[in-house]
C-alpha cells in the first residue's frame, strides 16, 4: 500500500453508516494494487446528517468518487448533479463518480446480479422472472433486469412496508420498458407457486435467508421446482448455502446461486465506473473468500 500511495493518488470513498464491517475496501484496494492503479479506497462513517458536507467533499478534494450505502442511498440523489437513467427508475444510489466537479449517481447492484448471470453462461433476456422482494436489491434487479430485456417479471412481496414500493416497481417497468411487470401478494401460495413453475428464473431478493433469518426460506416444497433447468438465485450471500438453495438442490435444480456472484459483480462495476478497467473478479473473489476454501478442504 505504502509503495503506492503518492502525491497523484485518487481517493474513493465509501459512505455509510455503519460501515466498519463492509468488504469493499478490501476488494477495491486488492483491485488497485493487483492492476498497479494509483487509487485508495477509504471508508467514512456518514450518516443522513454528516451526507452533504461529506458529498461536497467529493468535489472539494477532487476524490474519483464513492460508493454510498445505507442509510444514504435515497437521501443523497438531491446532492448530485445528475443521475444515470436506470438509477432515476431505481431510486437509490450506490456508487457516485466525479468528474471535474460534476457527480452522477448510479446503481450497480442490478447491472451486477445481470452480470453475475452472464457469468455462468445463462441468459435470462427474453425470459419470465419470479422475483420476491421489492426493496433495495429488489427495485435494483426488477429495473435492470427489465430494462435489459427480461420479458415478463411477476412482483411478490407481502403486505409490509415495501408493498407500495413493489407497486411502484411495477408501475415503471410496465411504463418504460418492453417488459410486462405484475405485482403479487406472497401470502397467495397457490398464485406463487403457479408463477414460480411458470418462469425461467426465480430470483429472491428478501431478507429471508439471511441472519436472523437465516433459518427460513419462502420456497418450503421442494416439488415447487420441477423444472431442473430453471435457475434459482438467492441474493443472500452469508450463509453461502442458504435454506432456498437447499430446497431447490434437493430436487436437482442445476442452477442454483446465492449472492456473491453478484456482489463482486457489483463492485466490478463501480470499479470500472471509476477507473474505466475491468476489476480482477476471479482474483478478487480469491481474497475475500480464502476462507471458503480452506472450508471446502477441510
Ligand atoms: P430491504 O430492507 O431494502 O428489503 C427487504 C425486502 O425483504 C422487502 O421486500 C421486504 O418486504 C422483504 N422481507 C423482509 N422480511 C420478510 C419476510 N419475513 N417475509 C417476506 N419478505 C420479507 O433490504 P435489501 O437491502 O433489499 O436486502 C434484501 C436482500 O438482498 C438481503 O438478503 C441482502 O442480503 C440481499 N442483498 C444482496 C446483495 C448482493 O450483492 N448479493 C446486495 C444487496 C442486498
């Protein structure tokens, strides 16, 4: 690090609250070093309170940029001075880019769980997707998914506070993109299960799955998936083997992803927003993850 930090180093922030546990600094600062960039990555803990001084200061020590996570998504837009046009049907900022003085805001986390796909070698343009969950990562995915070509998305979320923001995404993307959107309330198991079996993919984007819920799926009934060729993809990374995917494993679903894919891809996408070069994924993924492995051989 030391040898690479000098006079010409380019600061990239990451503003959030809290923020001390994120893995993005090791990612970018291993992506930098890894490819010889005169960049660093820092970490600030920035609330809604501290978030103007905080985004002036991108442009007052001429940082690159940042990445802005919670509380900070929404509360930033109005402190830009443009916003790329997915990230204004979105409705959330993740990553900020300076150039000269001007700050445009955009969201990475659809353009990542895309990419996180393209990966693997699966295509989901032109197909159905069963999406649960309409909050951050969920309006990120619906959007960019629709906007990239995903035909038909069926919308669940149940009756809590994110019901109007599902049926705000399905309002845009029916109004703006090519692809037909409708909204769905999970408590209709017998409607979910019919759309699950209907579409190409299903994707969860809740908090189901994670801790404290890392115990619970939505997905109980195995025979939900029976189409071994459907890919079933659960935003959750921590655990890397979650409830969901242990349903759809049981019954010999090929494809079956949890989130990390789709993290990295994330940052890959910042990354290059910045620095107009590819991140080192599979490197990167080697860092973060050392310890999967040391898992897997034991
Ligand atoms: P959020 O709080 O903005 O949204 C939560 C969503 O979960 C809402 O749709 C809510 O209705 C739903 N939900 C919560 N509890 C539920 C329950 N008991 N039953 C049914 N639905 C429930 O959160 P977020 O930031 O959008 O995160 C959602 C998930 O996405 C998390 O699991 C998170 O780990 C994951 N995520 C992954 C990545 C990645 O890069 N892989 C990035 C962001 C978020």
């Amino acid at each position: 690090m030391t040898e690479r930090i000098d006079g010409h180093t380019l600061l990239i922030g990451l503003m959030a609250y809290p923020i001390r546990h994120s893995m993005s600094p090791t990612m970018h600062n291993n992506a930098f070093a890894k490819l010889g960039l005169n960049f660093a990555y820092l970490a600030f803990e920035i609330t809604n309170d501290t978030l103007p001084a905080a985004v002036q200061s991108i442009r007052t020590l001429d940082m690159r940029g940042s990445n802005i996570s919670m509380p900070n998504k929404q509360k930033i837009i109005p402190l830009l001075d443009k916003l790329d046009p997915a990230t204004e049907m979105i409705g959330a900022v993740n990553t900020v880019v300076n150039d000269h003085g001007v700050l445009t805001g955009y969201t990475t986390d659809g353009i990542g769980f895309m990419k996180s796909l393209d990966d693997e070698g699966l295509d989901i343009r032109g197909h159905k997707m069963t999406l649960a969950g309409a909050g951050g990562a969920g309006t990120a995915i619906a959007i960019q998914a629709a906007l990239d070509g995903v035909k038909e998305m069926s919308i669940f979320n149940r009756h809590d506070e994110f019901w109007d923001n599902a049926k705000r995404n399905v309002d845009i993307i029916n109004e703006k993109t090519d692809c037909k959107a409708t909204l769905h309330d999970l408590a209709d198991q017998d409607d979910y299960k019919a759309e699950i079996q209907s579409s190409f993919i299903y994707a969860d984007a809740t908090s189901v799955g994670m801790n404290p819920l890392q115990d619970q799926t939505l997905v109980t009934d195995p025979t939900w998936f029976n189409n071994p060729d459907q890919i079933v993809f659960d935003t959750v990374y921590a655990p890397r083997t979650t409830e969901l995917m242990k349903v759809a494993e049981k019954v010999g679903v090929k494809h079956v992803f949890n989130g990390l894919g789709m993290m990295l891809e994330q940052g890959a996408a910042a990354f290059k927003l910045w620095t107009g070069k590819e991140m080192p994924v599979d490197y990167i993924r080697e860092v973060l993850f050392e310890d999967d492995k040391e898992k897997a051989k034991a």
